[in-house]
C-alpha cells in the first residue's frame, strides 16, 4: 500500500539528536508540522539498545530537550529522593519515557507524526522535496506496510548520521575463535538478573576490551553490583584516556578547550594544569593520556576502576584465537601476543569495543548544507542536547528572517571565494551558515592541540553573533535554556576574551590571516559581552 503526505521538516531518527532539535525548532516555530521516522519501534535512539544497568555519566540537568527538565521538579527530588538536582543522573528507563512523552505531547498537539518501526529510503536525493520511507506490517497494522511518499516544504534533516553504535548492536570487528565466551554488558547485566550466583564464580575472570565509558561503567558494575574481586577482572587498554572528574562539578566539556586557549595550544602543559586543577583525571600516573572522548567519572567509580589487577596495553586486539584450553589475544604484528594465565572455560571477555556516537567519518560534514537538507552533527563538545538545540534556534532565525544576515555576509567578504554560489554581499541566510558552523569532531579523540579544538568555542561565538543583530538576544537565551552551562550560576562564557586572546595570537593557534580577520569582527560585536 502506498501513501501521499506532507510536511515542513521530515526529521529521520528518533534519538536524543532528533528530538532535543524538534523540540526547539517547535518552540521557535510552533505552527510548523514535522514528520519524524525511525527504524526502531520507540523514541529514544541508542538508549533502546544500552545496558540495562547505564547512568547518565554527567547531570540529567544538560540532557534532554531545553522545555522539559529531566531530572524533575526540583523540589520533589530533594524531599522525596534526599538528592540535589545537580547530581541527578538519570537511568536508562527514565531516559526511555521522558523521550516518549515528549514524542507523545508534540504528537497530541499537533505538531508532529511520528512513524517508529520505518525505514528511509537513502536512495533518493536528499536535496528533493519528495522523499520516500516504508513502515513494516506490524507498524501500521496492515500487516502489508506501507510506503510513504512525502512532499517536504521546507527540510530534510538527517538526525542518523552519528548513530551511536553499542556492543548489543555492534559485534567485535576482529577474529574470535568459535568457543571463546565473549558477552557484552547487556549479556552480564540481564544473566546476573537471572541468576545472582552468576557472579560469586571465583575461577572465573573477566577481561574487558575496551577503554571507553561502556569499559569503565562494565568494571564498576561487575565490583559493585555483582561482587566480583578486583582480582579476578583484566583490562585491555588500546589507549589511555583523560577523563572529566564529575566531583562538585569540576570538570565541564569546556574545560579542554578554554586550557589550550590559556597555554598557548602546549597539549601536554594544558593536561596537566587541568589534572591540577582537580578536572582532569586518569588511570595512572605512569602513562599519558593520548585520547579524550569527555568521558565523566566521579571519585568512587575512579577507585574501582584503578583497583582492577591487571592492565594490557599492548595496543588494539586485532584478534582472540583458542588453542585447546589455552586462550591467545592478539595485538598485531607489532606486538607481542597475551596468554592469559587462565583455563579458557573460565575466561569471559566483556565486549566493550563499539565505536560509539559520531564515530565515523564520511562526506556528510556540513551542517546547514543548503535551503532544503540539513545534518545533525556536534557543535560543541558533549552533551549533546545543547548543539541540538542551539542549530533548531539558527534554523528557526533562518526560517523567520531574524538571523543578522548583513554582518554574516560581512563576514564573507573577507574571504575572496569568486565560486561562491552567490555574492558575498548578496549571500542567502543558508549560505552564512553553511559557512560559519563546522561539526564539532569528537569520534576519534585524538588529544590533538590545534584550532580544529577550539570549534566548540568558535561555534558558540558564531551563534551569538549571528543568532540576531543583538547579541544580547542570544546571550540571554542561552541563560534561560536548561540544557546550557551559561545558564549555570557563576559560569562564565567568556567568549570575547577567547576572542581576544585568539586575535592576538592567531598564529599559535593556527589560524589564517582571513581567519584572524573574522575572529576580530566577531569580537569587536561581541563586545557587550566582555566578562560575562
């Protein structure tokens, strides 16, 4: 069966992306009608497939959509749950169904269509106004499905591109021998649900491969949930990783980035003040970090975490071959191969290796690509609520003509491009844009110090400036959306002094002559905000 409809915005992905975008874009533009399609059967993207036994790993205050407060009414949560708002993390559950009434309320308003349990068709250009997705039989009740054929008066826009990938949906991308016990966290969380002597097994022995948060969080839950001895747990570590420490609040995404910006871009010296400081953590003294991914970890998950035996970092494992009762991890031509001192039958390998969110690199990397597409991508550092909120809030100013389009294609014309789709001083609001706003990279993590880590700070600056002639307006929205650190008591963005510092020392930063030319115009307009 085959279907016509319309919409102003097809939005595929139903994920946190998705809908921290929908809901601002709604808030922006309420009369405009959105139709939102996704594979799975319910909202809430990766979090359908998490572990059960997954936290938050920073405050519920910054995830989520900018209307609606996660953690909860503020005060219930002190009298009834003895816990301040700013420690809330919420569980995997209470992710679920906030993102499914949310879903439900835009649904019962009027605002939205939601198609779970579809299918996009990729196929076709993302540039037409005619776009084409399937529902499955159970999905619509017809038991047939259904092709949709929608006419999209406005935009497409790609919520899918930096899918999450987790271990229950992404298996292990080298060779493991038929007989080798490997589970993921979903696979312990739910067998220790159903047998709580699974854990109290003393010959058997964990070995974790991945460092990522999935890894951390794994270790912590196999100790304290599960009653595991530290002895009995082996970590693979392809890399070591900074970590933000969640203590009182300490670490924030910004805090790599402003460390740069006060060190002159020396990686190292940056580090280390932030360890200093108290907001950088690592595993061990005796090896530097190479990679940061923002992972949060608080003080006590940090004690289990440097309490396991035995760690392996001989690289990444690029294979686990078994030979009788004798398992081998392979690391490469590079390396030595590890034995590890245990029968085979006690052996589990914890599956903690997927890529994760943003992680692959392909052409999609524009964000306002033109008129009728756009992409989902990190602008700032994560959560990543607040990158979604704040390109509705540009799109919604461009849809509306409010955005300041003359200092935009002032902007432009530092830049001598004659193969500009129009000129400079004729740009179109899209074209400023598409321009000015470059994704945030986090899927490789590489600790690097170069501009490419100042984006987050450069995007911020950008929206201020170009949100609305004012920058007052978009300062100020800033500080009354929820899912924003300015609007923290005490924080500072202090976004014209990065600016500053930026003009004046363009060239340790990396910056070219047309770049330090933009930076100062961005600056001087964004001089009402000097100290806040």
């Amino acid at each position: 069966m085959s279907k016509k409809i319309s919409c102003d915005y097809l939005v595929v992905g139903s994920g946190a992306v998705s809908i921290a975008y929908i809901d601002t874009l709604l808030t922006e533009l309420p009369s405009v009608k959105i139709v939102l399609i996704d594979q799975k059967a319910a909202p809430g993207g990766h979090w359908n497939d998490a572990y059960g036994f997954v936290k938050l790993h920073a405050a519920s205050m910054l995830y989520g959509v900018a209307s609606r407060q996660l953690e909860g009414n503020w005060l219930k949560l002190i009298m009834t749950k003895f816990m301040l708002p700013w420690t809330h993390r919420a569980t995997k559950l209470e992710i679920l169904n906030y993102f499914q009434t949310i879903v439900d309320e835009k649904v019962a308003a009027g605002q939205l269509e939601y198609y779970p349990s579809s299918k996009y068709d990729f196929s076709s250009s993302s540039s037409s106004k005619t776009h084409k997705f399937s529902t499955s039989g159970d999905a619509d009740k017809t038991g047939t499905g259904t092709t949709y054929e929608v006419d999209v008066r406005i935009k497409f826009v790609n919520g899918v591109l930096g899918m999450n990938e987790v271990p229950s949906r992404a298996p292990l991308r080298f060779p493991v021998d038929e007989g080798v016990r490997v589970m993921t966290s979903d696979d312990i969380y739910n067998r220790h649900l159903e047998d709580k002597s699974f854990g109290k097994n003393k010959q058997r022995h964990y070995i974790i491969l991945g460092a990522g948060k999935t890894g951390m969080d794994a270790i912590i839950y196999l100790q304290r949930n599960m009653g595991v001895k530290e002895s009995q747990i082996s970590w693979v570590i392809p890399n070591d990783v900074w970590m933000l420490l969640r203590d009182k609040g300490q670490g924030t995404p910004w805090s790599w980035a402003r460390a740069l910006l006060e060190n002159d871009c020396d990686r190292d010296k940056a580090a280390l003040a932030l360890e200093e400081q108290g907001k950088f953590v690592r595993l061990s003294k005796d090896f530097q970090p190479t990679k940061l991914k923002f992972p949060v970890i608080g003080s006590d998950e940090l004690t289990y975490l440097r309490k396991v035996s035995k760690f392996i970092r001989l690289g990444r494992v690029t294979g686990i071959r078994q030979n009788a009762d004798q398992i081998t991890v392979e690391f490469g031509s590079n390396n030595e191969p590890w034995i590890p001192p245990y029968a085979a039958n006690d052996l589990v390998f914890v599956h903690c290796a997927s890529p994760g969110p943003f992680s692959r690199s392909d052409e999609h990397q524009e964000v306002f690509v033109s008129d009728q597409e756009q992409n989902l991508w990190y602008l700032f550092a994560p959560p990543i609520s607040l990158s979604m909120s704040v390109t509705a809030y540009l799109e919604a100013a461009r849809y509306k003509g409010t955005l300041d389009l003359k200092f935009g294609q002032k902007l432009l014309q530092t830049k001598k491009n004659p193969e500009a789709e129009s000129p400079m001083d004729t740009a179109k609001a899209n074209d400023v844009l598409k321009e000015f706003f470059r994704p945030f990279q986090i899927g490789v993590g590489d600790l690097k110090a170069n501009k490419e880590q100042f984006t987050g700070i450069i995007n911020l600056a950008m929206f201020i400036a170009l949100a609305d002639p004012d920058p007052e307006v978009a300062y100020q929205w800033l500080q009354r959306n929820r899912l924003s650190f300015v609007g923290i008591p005490g924080f500072k963005s202090s976004i014209y002094e990065s600016l500053e510092k930026f003009v004046e020392k363009w060239e340790v930063f990396g910056f070219t002559e047309d770049e330090r030319q933009k930076l100062e115009l961005v600056r001087d307009k964004l001089k009402p905000l000097k100290g806040k």
